[in-house]
C-alpha cells in the first residue's frame, strides 16, 4: 500500500481568480489530479468554488483525468445542501466537509450542539452515498477542562456519519502530535492536509506557547490576527515529519488521500506548488502513480 496525493484548490485560489482554466490544467501539468474544492458561496453556489464552471470542471476531468476528491462546503446549511450535495454527486464527488469552525471557550455545551449538527449534516451525505468530514485548525486543540474539542467532537460524533480530514499543520499549531492522533482514533481519518512550518518563524511551533492565551475565545478575528503569512512552508523545507506523517496514514483502513494545501506561498502558488510536488516524489510510500 502507498498514499495517494492530491491538492487542496486554496493553495492556488488567486491563480484561480486570474486564470481558472489555465491554473487547473497547470495542475494536472504538475501531475496533480486529485482536487479538493473549497466553496464558501455555499448559499449561491452549487460547485467546487473559485468560480469555476460546471461544463469547463466536467470537460478537465473527462479530458485530462482529473477527479474531485472532496470538498469544503461554506455555510453547512441544512436547507441548502440537498441541492449541493446533488450536484456534488452527479460530478462525482464522494464527500463534503466542514473548513472552519470556532468555539466559546470553555462552552461543552455548544461544542456537543455542533457535533450533532455535524451528525445531521453527515445524514444528508449518507442519504445520497457520500461522506461527510471535518477538517480542523488550531482552536480545536484548545482544552475545555479534561478534553480538547477535538476529543470532545470525536465522542460527540457518529463514526458513521462524520469522519475527519486532519490538517497536520494546524494539530501542531495546536500543540497537538497527528501521529499520536492517528493511532487514538484510526477508524476516522480519511483524508489529511498537509503542509509545512519554516525552519526560521519568528512564531513558536505551538500558537499557545504565548500566541494565544489557552483560555481565550478563539474568533475569526483573531484567528486572523495570530496566523502570519510567513508561518507556512512548502512540503520539505520546514520543519515537520512528513514522512513519518506519510508512514502512519498509509495503514489507516478507511484513509483516502494526502492533500497539499499551501495557505500562503512566498512567490508564485504554482511555484510553491512545484516545490512541494518535487518533495513528495522523494518520501517513501507515496503512490508511485501519483504524479504519472
């Protein structure tokens, strides 16, 4: 066995926006064939984001192979997800998922309300034979007394219905060890984002190392505040153990895909993309037809 790699489409979102045609055929240039979507017009919009069409989207995965592997759906509407998640399932995507979420510290309570919401949403998928997961950042590594939240949404979830695409990246930015996660909890995880941290940030690894206090209420806002474009790598220039990430998602039974997501590139995202590319070659277990 050997993981498969695919992208996160965020990673090149303003290329998208200048040349969405030409940016994804780049992609599949670059070997990349497994995309990830990342729609937060949810509302309006029925697709994979980026304002990509319908008939160019299902012309580059006739014509070039490409497939869409999941998606992050932004707002989870309940009223409005029958109709993307028909229109998901027509193009052939199995799964949707959640992009961000933020909790009042300390609030259990609102924690356990938004795990059943997940619960239902993860219905809905279920109900047209797809899956539906969560996909984290660092507020989710924040204790609330004896648990994090994401333990707290690990007990709180149906396994059956709500699975977890785990951002490594952000589980150490959380002071979090993926790997440990990954044996806690080997039945949930499908999918994994992966990234990596600068040898030289001026920022600790850990944002709750005097970033953020461990008992703040974690808001986009600050979010926004604490997260610095220069605290992102690409994949084989930093400082995370990728490959040991790669060792340990490779024999998780329900494990899909290894997708890159770059949030911030230092020059050119199909540059960065490259990089990245170009280091994943190197590390053992990657799928040898991957970049084919």
């Amino acid at each position: 066995m050997a993981v498969e790699i695919g992208i996160q489409l965020y990673s090149v979102r303003n290329a998208l926006r200048t040349d969405p045609g030409g940016t994804l055929n780049a992609l599949a240039d670059l070997g990349f064939t497994r995309f990830e979507g990342a729609n937060h017009q949810a509302l309006t919009d029925d697709g994979i984001g980026f304002g990509i069409a319908p008939g160019f989207l299902r012309d580059l995965m006739q014509e070039r192979g490409v497939s869409i592997v999941g998606c992050h759906i932004n707002p989870l509407d309940l009223d409005r997800l029958p109709r993307v998640l028909d229109f998901h399932q027509q193009i052939g995507n199995p799964r949707i998922g959640c992009d961000i979420e933020f909790y009042p510290y300390g609030d259990v309570d609102y924690v356990k309300r938004r795990a059943e919401f997940f619960n239902s949403v993860g219905r809905l998928a279920a109900d047209r034979g797809m899956e539906f997961y969560y996909h984290n950042h660092f507020q989710e590594f924040q204790r609330f007394g004896d648990a994090t939240v994401y333990q707290l949404l690990m007990d709180h979830t149906d396994p059956e219905l709500v699975h977890f695409e785990l951002d490594t990246y952000w589980a150490y930015r959380g002071g979090a060890d993926p790997i440990e996660l990954f044996r806690a909890y080997p039945d949930r995880f499908i999918l994994i984002h992966q990234k990596d941290y600068p040898k030289d940030a001026t920022q600790p690894l850990n944002l709750y190392d005097g970033i953020v206090a461990p008992d703040a209420t974690i808001t986009m806002e600050l979010f926004q505040e604490v997260v610095t474009p220069d605290a992102f790598a690409e994949v084989g220039t930093g400082i995370l153990p990728i490959q040991d990430i790669i060792d340990a998602v490779d024999p998780l039974p329900n494990f899909r895909y290894v997708l890159l997501e770059q949030d911030y590139a230092p020059g050119p995202e199909l540059d960065s993309v490259k990089v990245s590319r170009d280091a994943f070659i190197g590390y053992r277990n990657v799928a040898v037809g991957t970049f084919s």
